[in-house]
C-alpha cells in the first residue's frame, strides 16, 4: 500500500452519502474491498477509486499536479505521470473514456504517448461489452467487445498495455 491512504468505514459513507452499514454490507457483498487490521476494516485509495469505476456510468476521473519536465506536460496522479496538454497549471481533474483506452498483450510503436504496463484488477461484464479495470499504479477502466477479451485471452491477474492518446484526456480545474 506504500504510504496510501486508508480510510475507515464511517468516512468512506460520508464521501458515498449513504449509511455506514451500508458499506459493510458492500464490503461483505464483494463489491467493495478492503482489509482487516486486527478487528478493523479499512479500505485503501486505490480499493476505493476501483469500486468508483466499477460502478454503472463512471469514467476514469483522477486528481493530480500540472508538471512540465524536458518540454513535456505530465499530470502526476498519485505515482503515475500522464501525458496531457492543457494550458493549465496547479492542481487540476483530468478524466479519460473508457472507450478511448486501447488494451494491448505487448507494446507497440505509435503515435499515444501513454502506454502504461498493469495487471487486470478486474473484468465487468455488461451487455455494452467489458469494462476492464487494470492496475497501472492507479485503477484504469477500458471499455472493449465480449469478442476481443475472449481473443486476447483477458483474465484477472493477466499483464496488458494500456495505450491512450494525449489529445483524449480532458483537463479541467
């Protein structure tokens, strides 16, 4: 969990706005993880932001800083540093569709300047297709067709690439 942030319960409800047992009752379900410290339950940043893209209707939303390194713009979100373009600075909001994240079983060469290596957390099944939610150091969610999971072979725990085009995040304060 390298220095994450955990939280309890009670204050997961409060950022939900619904009942703490409510939560428990998505921790028991499955639908929400978390660990046990002892006789305490608590339920890290990255447990908490895959059970928000997992949920019906969300994207991948994150928070992070404006960097410019060597000419380049980066958002860093938590350990991971993505390529944007915005005339921003400080600390914005960027979201990325689900339907603009290609997933490939080897790097290529192209023109997307995000291509981050991670490990399927998770596999959505809906009549829209697969939402593939991959642990590239923060939760990201691919939306692809029944027929490509099942021809490249995706499982939980399998390594893919996620790949993405600078011009398909959008950056807001």
């Amino acid at each position: 969990m390298n220095d994450e942030l955990l939280y309890t319960p009670e204050e997961i409800s409060q950022k939900l706005k619904i009942t703490k047992n409510t939560v428990y009752e998505m921790i028991k379900r499955g639908d929400l993880d978390a660990h046990r410290l002892g006789k305490h339950l608590r339920i890290s940043q990255s447990q908490f932001e895959t059970y928000l893209l997992k949920s019906k209707g969300s994207a991948n939303q994150y928070q992070g800083i404006v960097l410019l390194e060597n000419d380049e713009q980066f958002v860093q979100v938590n350990d991971v540093k993505i390529h944007v373009h915005t005339d921003l600075t400080g600390e914005v909001k960027l979201s990325i569709r689900p339907e603009d994240i290609i997933l490939s079983l080897e790097p290529f060469t192209s023109s997307a300047r995000n291509i981050f290596k991670g490990t399927v957390a998770d596999l959505v099944s809906n009549d829209d297709g697969v939402k593939v939610i991959l642990d590239i150091g923060i939760p990201i969610m691919s939306l692809i067709t029944k027929k490509s999971l099942e021809n490249m072979n995706i499982s939980k725990g399998c390594d893919l690439y996620a790949v993405f085009k600078t011009m398909s995040i959008n950056v807001y304060k």
